[in-house]
C-alpha cells in the first residue's frame, strides 16, 4: 500500500476499458493516483469517475498511443501536475479481424504494430528521463503469452508485436537497473475484454466465460507494482486454466 504521505502517481495506458481500467482500478485501491489515458475523453472520463467513485484518485489525459507526439505530450502534462511518474502500465494496444497471413495487409500489420509495440516504446522513452531523476519506477508492459505459445489466435501482426514489447522489456532491465529502475513483461492467455471482438469469428459466450477476466490481469500487475524496490520480476506468463492455445 502507498505511503499516503506521499502522492504517487501511476499513468496507464488504454485505460478506459478492458484490462487497463481494471488495472488502473486496483492501482487506485493500493493507493496510487492513477493518470488514464486513451484515445478518447468520453470514455476516460467515466472510467475516472468511476475510480473516484469507489474511493480513488484519478485523472485523465487524451493520447494516441501510437503517435508519439501525444504520448510525449501526455507524459510531459503529467510531469507538470505532479513532478513524478512512479509507475507505467502500457496496455494501450489492439488486433484487427483479419490477422492471418492469407488476409492481412500491409496497412494493418504497421497499425497494429504502431499501436502495440511503438507505442510502448514512446511512452517508457518518455518517462524514463524523470524515472531516472527520482532513482526508482516500475514499468509493466502488457505483451501476450502468444509469445511463448504461437497460435492463430494473436494473428502475426499482434504476436510479432508483443514477441518487441518482450524484448524491448528485457532491454529496459538490462540498462536501466543502476537508476532503480525495474520493467516485467506481462504475457497474459485470452482474456475476456472487448479487444475479442476483433475476433473474426468473434469468440462465442462458452468460450469467453472460460477465458481470464481483466481483474486477473490487473491483480498481477498490483503484484509486481507493489514487489520491493530490491526485487524485480522479469516476465510473468499467465492464462487461463482451460486454455485451448496449448491443445
């Protein structure tokens, strides 16, 4: 639990749905001040409304995760308010319906890209200089368990992407740890959020009900956050117990 002392302050990313609202909701419930942003302020500003409402602190900044000129601008808003970002939570991403290679096209291979895996890069190289003055933050980046197990499912754009998102992590570690600075790549099996409905077919209600929830996905995140500052987590893979990837 946070120092109440102390504001700290934790920025997700696709945070007005899905796995990064839930995430945004247990960071607010272990005490942080939680900063959501997305792509768009009707959808944030009931997510912090409903944060505020459970007892939270939570404000909004409208970015493009993918357009690096706003997620700087995102981080450097942040910055002037509080001083501080003590944890990012990139869950900002997306697939499109059609991900196999017989359908997929160029333009959406590099959206999907854009969105994943240069997002993710815009927004840990925009907090990196002020986690670096403070000597400490934790970076999470949502990436996929499509990582460790290839299937149709993640398509190859969504699975190329989250394969970066890993590795862009590791080098987060392997550079930053002398400033107190830790990154976990989290790989998370199918979860049931609104991202399946890109699915092309959509996953039916049996196998959605089978599938992890997003407060599975926040729940982990919670744990590596509060993790002491002397430890790091490097990955964790997760997914649910029925989990047709491994059949």
């Amino acid at each position: 639990m946070v120092d109440s002392a102390e504001t700290r302050v934790a920025w997700v990313t696709g945070a007005s749905s899905g796995m990064g609202l839930a995430t945004a909701e247990a960071l607010a419930e272990a005490g942080y001040l939680v900063v959501l942003s997305a792509r768009g302020l009707p959808a944030l500003t009931e997510a912090a409304q409903r944060i505020e409402a459970q007892g939270g602190r939570a404000e909004t900044v409208v970015i493009d995760a993918s357009i690096r000129a706003e997620v700087e601008a995102g981080c450097a808003e942040i910055l002037k308010r509080h001083g501080r970002i003590d944890v990012l939570v990139n869950s900002a991403g997306f697939n499109v319906a059609n991900r196999q290679w017989h359908e997929l096209t160029v333009e959406d291979f590099e959206h999907v890209l854009a969105g994943n895996l240069n997002g993710t890069f815009y927004a840990i190289n925009a907090v990196l200089p002020a986690m670096r003055a403070q000597g400490d933050g934790v970076i999470v980046n949502v990436a996929s368990m499509a990582v460790k197990v290839v299937s149709p499912y993640g398509g190859v754009a969504y699975t190329v992407a989250k394969q970066g998102v890993v590795t862009l992590t590791a080098t987060v570690n392997q550079a930053e740890f002398r400033h107190g600075i830790r990154a976990c790549a989290l790989m998370p099996g199918e979860t049931a959020t609104p991202i399946m409905q890109k699915r092309n077919p959509p996953p039916s209600q049996d196998v959605l009900d089978r599938m992890l929830r997003a407060e599975d996905v926040a729940r982990a995140i919670r744990f590596i956050v509060e993790t002491p500052a002397h430890a790091c987590i490097y990955e964790i893979v997760m997914g649910p117990t029925w989990n047709r990837a491994l059949a």
